[in-house]
C-alpha cells in the first residue's frame, strides 16, 4: 500500500518495527544545502511566527512591563515593517536538574498559567520566536514542542502523563522486576529493528529508547514518533510555538573537542547541520539515514524516513548519560535484567560511549565543508551537546541571519563543587568567537568565570551587551560589513540559586519523588520571576527595557529614565577590558578596512584551533584531556557510590 505525505511517498510495512528506518521516494526538493542563510522552511515559519509574537509583545509590554510613556501598539507596529523584535529562549544541559529547573522558568514565561501572569513574566515564551535546548535542556524543548507544546501546569496537574521519575530510568518499573525486564525487552526489539534494517546502532539509541519512556504517553513510548514529526503538530501549523531547536556537538572517534575545535550541531524541525566552517551545511532532518554523495541520493528513486526518532535526537544531545547503560551489567541487579541488557550490548556499538552514530553521513564528500574528518567519513558522529563546556545553548541563536534581538539564557549547570553555574559556559561561548570556528557569530563582552563570581552574577540576572555602541571594536574583528553593532544581541542570563529549595542536584541524580519534582519546578519558577518580584519588583518593567533596546538603538531614540535605572541595576559593562580573557587585541580592529572579508583564509592570524583538523595542539589535547578525565572520574566515582543502591527492592 502506498501512502502519500506531503512530496514523497512511502511503502508501509505493517509487520516492522516502529522504531526502525524505512524506504521511501526522494523528495523533490535538494536534501543537502550550503548554510548561506535560514532554510526557506525556517523563514516562512519566523514571518508567520512573527505575526503572533508581534500581538503577545505588545500585550507583554502593556501589562507585564507596564512601561511609562510607552505606546507597544505603535512602536511594535510602525517598525514591524523594518525589523521585528526577535526574541530567543535558552534551557542549558544538566540532566533532570535542567530539565525541572527549566521547567519552572519556561512556567514563569507562560501566559497559559495564571501564576506567571500575576507573579511572573507571563507571555514572555508566547513572545519568543526561538527556543534552543541541549542535553537536560534538549528533553525539556523536546518532550514540552513534541506533546504539542503543552504546559508545565499540563505536566504538575497530571494532565499529560509524563516526567515520572519516582524510579530511575534504568529501573523503571521499582520492585516488578517484570515489568523492568518488559521495558528492556521493548527497547531491545526496537534497537534490534534499527539493526536488521541496515542501519548501526549505538549506545545513544538504547538511551533514548529509555528517555522516551518517561517523555511520550503514549503506548509504544514514542518509538514512532520522529523529530521531523514536529512539522506536523497543530501548534507548530498555527505558529504558536517558538521555532525548536537542539544542540549537539560532533567529535570524531579518538579526538577531543573544546570551544574552539568543535563543530556545533543544531537540530530544528526541518534540518540538521552547523553553521561552522567545519560543515557549513544542512540536510533535511526527515531524510536522514540515506546515502548521501555531495547533498545527492546515491538512489534518487528511494530515499529514507524515520530515522530521525525523537528519542534519538534528544538522546544525541545528552550522550554523556550513555555511561549509565554500561555500568549497569556490573551493579547487583537480578539477573532476569542483567540478561536482557547484556543482550542489547552484545548488539550495538560502545567503543566510544558518548558517541552517536548516524550512518550513512548526511555530508558525505559535501563541498562546503572545510573539515575532511567530517566529510570522508561514512558516519557522522555527535555527542553530547555540553562537551565543549558551551551548556548554554547560544549558539543557534547567536548566528547572524536569524537576526536576534534579545536572548534570555537560563542557565542550571554544575560548575561549581557545590553543582551552581559560576559563568563557564557564557564565557566559553564568548571566546569561541575569536577562533576560525566561531569568527562571523559575534558574542557580547562577558567576564571570566573568576570575576564572574567575584562580582556576584551568579546571584542575580545580568545583562550582557546592553549598549551596542561600545561593541564596535568586536563587531569589526568578524569582518562582516553585512552587521551593525545592532545586530549583536543583548543576553540575559539567569543562573540556577536557591530561592525556596536546593536546586543544585547532582547531574546525575536519576530519579525525583513528586515532592521533588515540584520543588524544583517552583524553584525555576522563582528564578524566572526574581522570587516571585520579592527581590525586584520592577524585573518585569527591566525585562521590558531590555527587550526594546537595540529597536531604540537602531532608531535612536533615547531610554527613559526608569529603563535606564533598570540598566544601571542589571547591566554589566565590564567591556572590552574586563572581558574574559582572550587571544586577539581588539583594539588593533578599528575600522572594517583592516579586515580582509572575502575569506577565511584572507583574514588577520589569530591564534585558533580548527574544527576537528588532522593535527591539534599539545595544548588543546592537554586541556581537553583533562576535562574529559574529570567527566570520567566523576562518573566512576558517581557509580561506586551509588549505582549499587539503585535496584534495592
């Protein structure tokens, strides 16, 4: 029987398994493409998007910010036509941290609650165009856009059924030991689906098997239920929904990745790909899994659909949790258990058990790339979206053509010993700009992690770039004579701190009573609305001042008063000089004259490290060797303490 979707057609088999990829005819439009602008997708998305977020800005303006002689009506409008205020929303990894303590600041956002409209920022994520999430963060966007972009009160009422994390992951099912080896057996054929049907599997698919369990209701737990399928959801046809997008990064087997080297990867509704020299590339999300030879079908007749599983995906972004998989056959668990996992070990590849293998490579042989490690592979390999130290998921948003205005970054890491953010991740977003990975992607001044804490930003919302003008040295470093200072988003950044509980769990903290989990949330909440406006009781009016100021700057209009008491309370303009230490003079780039813009290899020599390149520095292996022993003793450590308590029944 042949079934028609949308361009393409493909041969249902009733007898296979949901999870497993399957022919169908190439679509007609190119499935690989140069990363020379937004999708044409993407941008008719944006301008529908755009029409909503207008109408929720200017009620956000008028009833949350509640700004003084200020007309949101006339303002949004009458520059529409010219720019509309672009607005993106940041959820950084951590595991279930992340996810809860994200949870409750996107509940602060929601108009659809009452209690962010009276003690939050209520219509903040209805006024937000994009929406980035990585690891931790990436199961928050996924699970909250794929359910049809429900509420987090959706989730606390027990409307939706999803987020039950009373038992851990890894032993779902508590004391009915049958219904756990139920669980691993289903995750087992589904693996094993992917398998028969020609394709390789890894570590990350047993993962986001067992991730889909907790995020989909429904009774296969989401095995056919594909990241592509997004485009097909009624709040993402009536633009109701921020665009989507997740973090991953790519690292070939045997190599270390830091900020400068990686290749970020991104995936949205409609693409996976990376903006970075490295790739400079896209592939149509919904046709991954098909041989690709330089953006072409080796088949043009048939093609491949779902493999691009929504648990894969949210999976790959979270791949340092693949730990957990392994270490389980070496726990006291019943032996009923321990068979069946062994049995899906036995199958899949865990030579390197971060890695995601998605094969064929989309980019196979792509001429638009500048990494042949990419390239001339037969498997592209992503890992966890935070392996670079960048946990902030910045980087979609921070790419010039989607032309942000404003980002709020919500950041739930575990920098510190005592698991609080202390500035890491922004900092290493910032100097990325200064390499060949991340020039042309510019990044507002920020300090290091060390003044960071010293200066007290990890206890209170900062705003970083808040006057565009003092950013033209860092503007004419990139080159690009297409940008204004104006195009450099402001950030906000909010840190995860304790307002009502101890939100800094541990990372890899895999189950949450009830209690918990709504503590959490509550804390995140509080976060997002500055204690519900106990410490600030203008936050929402400053909110409101920062979401209208680079519209003012590229205008020329003044601040009024109480926006600029409002900047004076939150910005910080450390500058060039109290920035995060890096490796280029900024001052020596006073005019875009000295800068050779027609390519990379034209441009001044700057200390950087290539994406991915056949040769790396002793200093970069060293550095990168050095977290990534960390990350390694932390979870052995993590595992001979506490994974043999985890299935005492």
């Amino acid at each position: 029987m042949i079934s028609s979707i949308f361009n393409f057609t493909f041969f249902s088999q009733p007898d296979r398994n949901p999870y497993a990829p399957f022919p169908a005819t190439c679509p007609d439009h190119a499935i690989v493409r140069e990363a020379s602008n937004i999708s044409d997708n993407e941008k008719s998305y944006i301008q529908q998007r755009q029409a909503v977020t207008n109408k929720n800005l200017i009620t956000f303006l008028n009833d949350r910010a509640n700004l003084s002689n200020f007309d949101a009506e006339k303002f949004i409008n009458d520059y529409s036509s010219e720019h509309n205020i672009t607005l993106g929303l940041a959820f950084s990894g951590g595991g279930y941290r992340a996810m809860l303590c994200g949870a409750g600041e996107m509940l602060g956002l929601d108009s659809r609650y009452s209690g962010a409209k009276s003690n939050g920022l209520g219509g903040l994520l209805q006024s937000a165009t994009y929406m980035s999430g990585l690891s931790g963060g990436s199961w928050l966007v996924g699970s909250v856009v794929l359910n049809d972009f429900i509420s987090i009160e959706d989730v606390l009422n027990g409307d939706i059924n999803i987020w039950n994390l009373e038992d851990s992951i890894i032993n779902p099912s508590g004391i009915n030991i049958f219904g756990t080896v139920q669980y691993y057996t289903d995750i087992e054929e589904a693996v094993s689906a992917k398998m028969d049907a020609g394709f390789n599997a890894s570590i990350t698919d047993v993962w986001g098997r067992a991730l889909s369990h907790q995020f989909f209701p429904d009774d296969n737990s989401g095995e056919n239920v594909t990241w592509s399928s997004i485009r097909n959801l009624s709040s993402f046809q009536d633009h109701s929904m921020p665009y989507p997008i997740v973090v991953a990064n790519g690292r070939t087997p045997g190599s270390y990745i830091i900020n400068e080297n990686s290749t970020v990867f991104e995936v949205s509704p409609y693409e996976l790909g990376s903006w970075d020299p490295s790739l400079n590339s896209f592939s149509d999300v919904q046709f991954l899994g098909s041989y690709m030879d330089n953006g072409t079908p080796n088949n043009s007749d048939s093609c491949i659909v779902n493999f691009d599983n929504a648990g894969f995906i949210m999976g790959t972004s979270s791949s340092l949790f693949n730990q957990f998989i392994l270490q389980l056959n070496g726990t006291g668990i019943p032996d009923a258990i321990k068979s069946v996992i062994n049995d899906i070990l036995s199958r899949v590849s865990h030579a390197e058990v971060d890695i995601a293998l998605y094969f064929p490579n989309p980019f196979r042989r792509v001429e638009t790339a500048a990494s042949i490690n990419i390239v001339l592979n037969n498997t592209l390999y992503l890992v966890d979206g935070g392996e670079d130290l960048q946990n902030v998921p910045y980087y979609p948003l921070i790419q010039p053509d989607r032309k942000l205005d404003i980002i709020f970054a919500y950041d739930n890491s575990a920098d510190t010993e005592q698991s609080w953010p202390n500035g890491t991740s922004i900092s290493y977003t910032y100097l990325r700009q200064f390499s060949d990975q991340g020039r042309g992607t510019p990044f507002p001044f920020v300090p290091g992690v060390d003044d960071f804490l010293d200066q007290g930003l990890n206890q209170r919302p900062t705003f970083f770039g808040c006057d565009a003008e003092n950013m033209t040295n860092l503007l004419n470093f990139h080159g690009n004579p297409d940008l204004n200072v104006t195009d450099i988003p402001l950030v906000v950044q909010l840190t995860n701190q304790r307002f009502s509980y101890n939100s800094n769990t541990s990372t890899f903290k895999m189950s949450y009573d009830d209690d918990e989990v709504r503590s959490m949330i509550q804390n995140g909440f509080e976060v997002s609305s500055r204690g519900n406006f106990s410490d600030d009781d203008n936050w929402a009016r400053c909110v409101g001042c920062a979401i209208i100021r680079r519209s003012q700057e590229r205008l020329g209009l003044e601040q009024s008063e109480e926006c600029k008491e409002c900047f004076d309370q939150y910005c910080w303009r450390g500058g060039e000089k109290g920035a995060a230490s890096a490796t280029v003079d900024l001052e020596s780039y006073t005019t875009l004259a000295s800068i050779a813009t027609s390519s990379h290899s034209e441009l001044p020599e700057q200390s950087s490290a290539t994406a991915e390149a056949t040769t790396t520095s002793s200093t970069t292996k060293k550095s990168g060797g050095q977290h990534r022993a960390v990350i390694t003793w932390s979870i052995a450590s993590f595992f001979v303490h506490a994974l043999e308590f985890m299935f005492l029944f």
